[in-house]
C-alpha cells in the first residue's frame, strides 16, 4: 500500500481548495514547511500569513478573517495550537461560533525524536469539552482531503488533528466521509474496534489476523470524534460481545471516553481502551515509539482474545 502522511495530504488539499474557493486563507505560526501549508504558500503568496512563533496571536488574526467572511485555516504543531492557545480558541474562536479551521499537525506520540514536551496526546480531550467544537482525526491521506473540504462546506469551528508520520492508505477515492458519521470498514459479529488515526490502520490489520482463527471482528473508523456517531456505536454495542477503542492519544478524555460516556448512558457495555496510559512520550523514532506504548495490531489481537474468554 502507498504512504503518505496526513499532514502531506492537508497541504495539498489546501492548494486544491486555494484554486476554487478565494475566500480560503491560510495561516501559520513559523512552522510552514512541517505543517505543509508552505505548498499553499507557493502558490497563493498573498492568501498566506505567517504570524510567526506567536500562537494565541495566530488564533487572534484567524477569527478577524473570519468575521470579515474568509475561511481561514490555522495550522501549528498540535501541542502549540490546543495547548498555548487554548483561551484564544475557547474564547475568540469557539464562544462567538467563528468559521475557523483549526489544523494542527504533529499530533500524538508518532511525532518522534521531538520528545514528550512535542507530542501532544491531550489535545482531543482539550478540544472535545469547548461547546460547539467539531473535532476531527483522519486515518489517512484519502480521509484527510475529503475531511479538509468537508470542513469548508460547515460553518463553524472545526479541530482537525493531523500527524507527522507516513501512514498507509487503506481508504479509496469512493470512501464517503460526512462529519458525525463513522464508517464501518469490516463487518462483525464477535467484538467491534472502534478506531481513529493511524489505529485504524492497525484496527484492520488485527480484524485480519483474528478472521483466520475464526473471531470477527468488526472495524468502525471514527473519523469524526465529536459529535459522536452515537447510532452506529450503538449498533456495535447490541450486536457485538464488547468494544475496543483505539486512539494515538490518552485514554483520558479522547475517543475512548467518548465511547464510554455515550454507551454508559445509552446501553452499558463492556469497553477496553487502548491509547496512552497517562503518561508523557519520550524521544525516538515514530514507529519505535508506537511499539513502545503498545498502539499496534499485536495488542488489539491480545486484547480482543484476553476479552473472549
């Protein structure tokens, strides 16, 4: 399968956009080359702000497009824009109901040898508990494209988390992404892994490996975090034994807790998470580190068997 990072997919996504639609606009905060909105740069210079290392700042300048009726995008690292903005976010953008998109990259442990203080695996649940923010996670470069013109056509603010690593495509051109719909990509009566990111890719390789010993497992891809597609994870839940969640980010707060505030109320299930348990990352490489922690298809095998019993 090809490879390509989501943050790749966002930066030329942007271009594609930049050619039918003048209103988009673009900033970023002295971090154009990593975050890829320099592919936007290159070809609509004067539609392209760099606000420099100055993230509330950057927030700040993208509600002011916004009330002037463009639709900007603002990308930085994901630690930057959901941590050291967050008031500019919650007060600036979000409490006034601002069309902004908000677009980090670099989120989650994969980020690599930045380290701890770099990889942000807290932001999901930063930007799920500010009223009225859509929250996005795309599993690869074709979910990203169709997520970035998705969120120009709704009217409101939208977080969509990017990463920095090669990921592999396992979506096609005909795959229908709408926000707050989740995609089943295998069927299954057994246990259901309800995956977003670069789990999802992992999510399927296990369903895989547990289809040649019989167990079916079936994969739901959570691209859409909030809201919740509460009618197919409660579908999951009456049709199948129990739930794995499976995220690049704290098991506090992001995917999995959505999972389980929504079933606890609607049809109490058992729920296993797999994500980071509080705790910070450290330096390596991105693959390296998505072993240390665990985020792989080897663990959700052991995990969904463990459960079986």
């Amino acid at each position: 399968m090809s490879k390509k990072s989501t943050r790749q997919a966002y930066g030329e996504a942007l271009v594609e956009l930049g050619r039918i639609n003048n209103d988009i606009v673009v900033l970023d905060a002295d971090l154009s080359k990593s975050t890829k909105t320099d592919l936007f740069k290159k070809e609509f210079p004067k539609r392209h702000l760099n606000i420099g290392i100055a993230e509330a700042d950057l927030m700040g300048t993208a509600a002011g497009f916004a009330t002037c009726g463009k639709i900007p995008f603002a990308s930085t690292f994901a630690m930057f824009a959901a941590g050291r903005a967050f008031e500019q976010i919650r007060n600036t953008i979000a409490y006034p109901k601002l069309n902004v998109k908000i677009a980090p990259t670099h989120a989650g442990i994969s980020v690599g040898e930045d380290g701890g203080s770099h990889q942000s695996i807290e932001d999901i649940a930063l930007m799920r508990a500010i009223p009225g923010m859509v929250v996005l996670c795309p599993c690869d470069a074709v979910e990203t494209k169709k997520m970035v013109f998705a969120a120009v056509e709704y009217n409101g603010p939208v977080y969509l988390r990017l990463g920095r690593l090669d990921v592999e495509t396992v979506l096609d051109d005909n795959y229908d992404f709408q926000i707050g719909i989740a995609n089943t990509l295998r069927d299954g009566t057994d246990v259901t892994i309800v995956s977003t990111g670069l789990l999802t890719q992992e999510a399927l390789k296990a369903a895989d490996e547990l289809a040649k010993e019989n167990i079916s497992v079936r994969v739901i891809n959570c691209g859409t975090i909030k809201p919740l597609d509460g009618e197919t994870i409660l579908k999951a839940a009456e049709e199948t034994k129990f739930i794995i969640t499976a995220e690049e980010h704290s098991v506090i707060g992001g995917l999995g807790s959505a999972v389980s505030e929504f079933l606890s109320e609607t049809h109490p299930t058992l729920i296993k998470k797999l994500g980071v348990y509080d705790k910070f990352g450290q330096s390596g490489k991105g693959t390296e580190l998505l072993e240390k922690y665990k985020l792989t298809a080897t663990k959700l095998i052991s995990m969904v068997k463990e459960n079986l019993k």
